[in-house]
C-alpha cells in the first residue's frame, strides 16, 4: 500500500518505519523542514531502541522518504495516518489544533485531486476526545462536499516508549474503528503481517475504537496509583511494599505488570489520558471520581517523596530549607530506554529543590539533551553518573535505568559528601545500603539509617 503519515514525532515516525518495513511505501510529513532534513539523512530525532537501524535501512530500500508538502504526501496514498499531538491543558482540556490543521490539509489534497479518485481513508492514529474522528470525517466533508469520496477510520497506538518497535511488531491487538465494511478490510490487510502470531484485529465502531485507548490507560495508572497508595500504608504502618507486593502479585486475578511502587508515572500518555477522562465525563455530567483519584495521588506522590528529603536535612517548613545542600539526580527521562522527559517526576522534584536553594546536578543515559533544554544553565547536567555525584550531599534515583542498578559503591561512596540515597524507584535492597553504610530511603519500606 501507499501510505502517508502526517507527523514524526514518536506515534507517526514508529508507525511509519514499522509500516514501511513490511513493504509498504511510506511518506512521512511534517511542518518542521529541520527535522524533515535530519531524518532525510537517516537520523531520528527521538531515541527509541531499535529506530535508527529501521529508519536506514528502510530508506535505503526507498520505501520510507520524508516531506514537508502535504500534497506530495498524501496524492498517491491510499491511507493516511493523522499523528500529530494533542496537547492539553491541566484539567484535561485536549487542543485539536493540529488535529484540524491536517484534517483541513487532507481536504485541500482531495478537492485538488477531484471526484474521479480511489477513496482514501483517512486513519486517526493519534490519541483524541471521543468523537474526534467524526469531527475530521465532518470537517474534510465540509470542504470537499458530498462528491469526493473518502473513508475515515481510528487506530489507536499502544506503544510504550522505549519498547515500540517491539510494541508494533508484535501487538497484543490491533484496535481499528470504522464506518464501513470497506474500511475495516483495509486495515485488516495493512495489520496482517503483524498479528500472524495468533494476536486479534479488532474491528469496531469508531467511538468504541477511540474509548479503548482511553479506558486502557486509564487502568494502568490506576495500578500505578493503587501500588504508591498501597506503599503508603505500609510504611504507615512498619510493612515492607517489595513483601506485600510479591504477595499480592502471586494472584493470577491481580498479575504483577504496572504494579510497582515509586515516583508514580509521568510521559505525554497517562497524565494527559486520565486529565481526558475526567474532562470527557465533565463534558457528559458522568462522574469520574476513580480518574481524579488516580490522577491526585499520583501528584501528591513526588510531594510525599521530596518532603522526605526535606525532612531528612531538617528544612520541611522553611524557604530555603536546602540553601547550601547540593542533590545529585539520577534519572531525567521518566522512564528508562527514552529521552521523553514530559511530566517527568525528576524535573519536578529537580524544580523544588532548586526552589528551596539547593544546587543541582543531574546525569541521565540518554536525556541530558532534552533535559538541558527544558531546565537551561541553573542546572547541571553531567556527563557521567559519578560526576553528578561528586560532592553531592544526597543522591536523588528517579528513573530505574540498568546502569544505576548495580554501582561501584565504593566509587559512589568515595565521590558522594554524604552517604545518602533518596531511592524513588526502590533498586537497591535495605540490606545492601546497611552493608555499605548509606542512609537509605525508598518508598513502602522503612529508612535505613547511616552506620
């Protein structure tokens, strides 16, 4: 098939990579010419394992090229895949801007190409309100009139940064929701190379396809809360998280995926998708109380961990209360194997401390780059993970990336000003950090204290 993607970011470029690698011709588009002009070269602009060899060696087949003109883009393609962002506010509010933007760049491609054409279905890939793709279907019709014909369908992603390739090779499903028999065969085709390891293809209505992505994330961090509540209590109460939770996890009901105790989740996906069910439900007068629970805990989370480090150098209730405290952070990206730092939960923590006078320095694998973008020269980020340590009065772990899983504790202890760990992803067991006299602090169990 001929295929057209309109956005590079992570959604339009994996979709369209994975796309163009089981042989269909790919055209990606953007707005951005700089961005165009480095994948043009085989760079990718994100980092997610297994990209960069996918991207050369597809554009070296010259399967996958890249532009910046939508009707170059979109002229020969039989589908093309809306990916762009949808951005929203902090009660939830999703701006479809961008959204309209393609949605009015594919009509103009349609009247121009007139009424004699193969009709193409127009995929919303991205992550939109309920009722979204009718909106497009509805705004493309009110430009091109009743004449030219067209299909609309939704594809929800399930990708997790830093496992997509993986993620869209090899699906747990493929979710497509269509109008028409028509629409339905065609993405059945597109996805059969990928569901050949017995995986489904379901085929729904449109505003089912678009809730399940909603009600998918939705669950998930839900997990993520319900364990840092769980958490909580145990060190309420003297209980160890790590026991209760392998506990709790040997039930086949319960399952052990997303249930791990921390700094709670962060990214452009969960956050953003939660803030849009309550806002969904607010729009309809249905209640969400589970969506704004989940979403204030997970919040409150990063304050209940960094009021810990307040604690622990005495400043809880004071301005300044880290004036002349240096923290190194381990981990910027909020996650392990990407370079997204969005809601991440280091930045935060990284932004209050600073607010209560303290000096930052912080090393992470692959998103110094981004990091020193978003936090400018205030803040130090290094090289190397010992460097960032050195001198350090405590060190902040925020994201749980294998290289800080195992260190070199003499190392650690020989460059650290104080042997302290504020662990907000539990790596290392109590027992270690008692052998190698650190002052630990983690969450659901209990501090261990310096010999």
């Amino acid at each position: 098939m001929r295929l057209s993607m309109v956005g590079t970011g992570y959604v339009g470029l994996v979709t369209g990579v994975c796309l163009a690698n089981t042989g269909n011709d790919v055209v990606c588009l953007d707005v951005d010419p700089r961005k165009i002009e480095m994948l043009r070269k085989g760079k990718s602009p994100i980092y997610e394992p297994g990209l960069d060899d996918l991207l050369e060696h597809n554009i070296k087949a010259g399967r996958l090229t890249f532009s910046t003109d939508a009707w170059e883009a979109h002229k020969d393609a039989d589908m093309i895949f809306i990916c762009v962002g949808t951005p929203s506010d902090e009660k939830g509010h999703t701006d479809l801007k961008y959204i309209d933007s393609a949605a009015d760049a594919i009509a103009d491609v349609l009247i121009k190409l007139g009424p004699t054409q193969k009709p193409k279905v127009v995929v919303v890939k991205s992550t939109v309100p309920v009722g979204t793709t009718f909106r497009v279907r509805d705004r493309i019709r009110a430009k091109v009139g009743e004449k030219i014909p067209f299909d609309v369908a939704d594809n929800p992603e399930f990708l997790k940064e830093g496992a997509a390739i993986e993620d869209f090779n090899k699906p747990d499903r493929v979710v497509c929701g269509v109008e028409n028999d028509r629409a339905g065969q065609v993405m059945r085709d597109l996805y059969d190379p990928f569901v050949r390891n017995g995986h489904p293809i379901y085929i729904m209505d449109v505003l089912s396809a678009e809730m399940v992505k909603y009600a998918s994330n939705a669950m998930l961090a839900c997990k993520i809360s319900f364990i840092n509540e769980m958490a909580n209590l145990c060190e309420a109460y003297g209980a160890d998280v790590a026991k209760v939770r392998e506990g709790m996890c040997a039930d086949r009901r319960i399952g052990n995926q997303f249930l791990y105790p921390g700094l709670g989740y962060g990214g452009s996906c969960f956050p953003k998708d939660t803030l849009a069910c309550i806002m969904m439900g607010e729009t309809r007068g249905v209640p969400t109380p589970v969506n704004k629970a989940v979403h204030e805990l997970n919040q409150a989370q990063r304050d209940r961990f960094f009021a810990k480090i307040m604690k622990h150098f005495g400043g809880k209730d004071m301005a300044g209360g880290l004036s002349g405290k240096t923290l190194a952070f381990w981990g910027i990206a909020f996650k392990p194997r990407t370079d997204d730092i969005r809601e991440a939960p280091a930045i935060t923590l990284m932004r209050k401390a600073k607010g209560y006078g303290a000096e930052i320095r912080a090393f992470d694998p692959v998103a110094n780059e981004n990091a020193r973008k978003e936090l400018g020269s205030a803040f130090t980020i290094s090289e190397d993970m010992y460097e960032a340590a050195k001198g350090a009065d405590a060190l902040v772990v925020c994201t749980d990336w294998d290289e800080f899983k195992s260190p070199n504790w003499e190392k650690l202890a020989s460059v650290l000003k104080g042997k302290v760990i504020f662990d907000g992803r539990n790596l290392y067991r109590p027992a270690t950090m008692k052998e190698h006299g650190f002052a630990h602090y983690s969450v659901g169990r209990a501090p261990v204290t310096a010999k």
